[in-house]
C-alpha cells in the first residue's frame, strides 16, 4: 500500500525517530544500571530528572529547533558512553 500524503512522510520520519531515540537512551540506561551495582532507584533517578528536564525545566518540544537538537545531543552522549566506557560496560556480571 502507498501513502502519499505529506502527513504520512512526517509520520513515518517522527516514528523512525522515535525509535532511534528510544535505542539509544536505552544505552545510557543500560549503562547507568550495569554501573552502578544495579540499581533501580538510580536509574529511576536518571529516568525522573530525563522527563523532567525534557518537559517542564527546558520544554524541548515547544521549539522549532528543540527536538532536533535533544535527538542529537542524546545521540551523541551514548556514543561517547559507548567509547569511552566500552561494550564490556553494556554487560551484567554474570557473578
């Protein structure tokens, strides 16, 4: 089936978006578990200050420019994470 309405492209480029991000704040979740002894409440911490820095402090999604630059900026600092910190980081002990 095609879709050729401008709203569709718009929906699928926010939708993919969407996904990518999630894929990546994952990553520094992830790393925020796994480094600090697994703890929830810190990753609980980091999720709260997430949503709270996003919506009410600095309300990225009320900008022209805001989404964009939030999607790179959280793009950017798991990257760096996975860097500096490596892959080996990203796994649980096993012991």
């Amino acid at each position: 089936m095609y879709f050729a309405g401008p709203q569709y492209q718009i929906g699928l480029a926010w939708l993919s978006s969407t996904v990518i991000l999630f894929i990546f704040v994952s990553i520094l979740f992830t790393w925020i578990y796994n480094n600090t002894g697994g703890s929830v409440l810190i990753a609980l911490i980091f999720h709260t200050m997430l949503n709270l820095s996003t919506y009410v402090i600095f309300p990225v999604f009320e900008t022209e420019n805001g989404p964009a630059y939030y999607f790179f900026l959280i793009i950017a600092v798991a990257i760096i994470i996975l860097a500096v910190f490596g892959a080996k980081r990203m796994v649980r002990d096993k012991s």
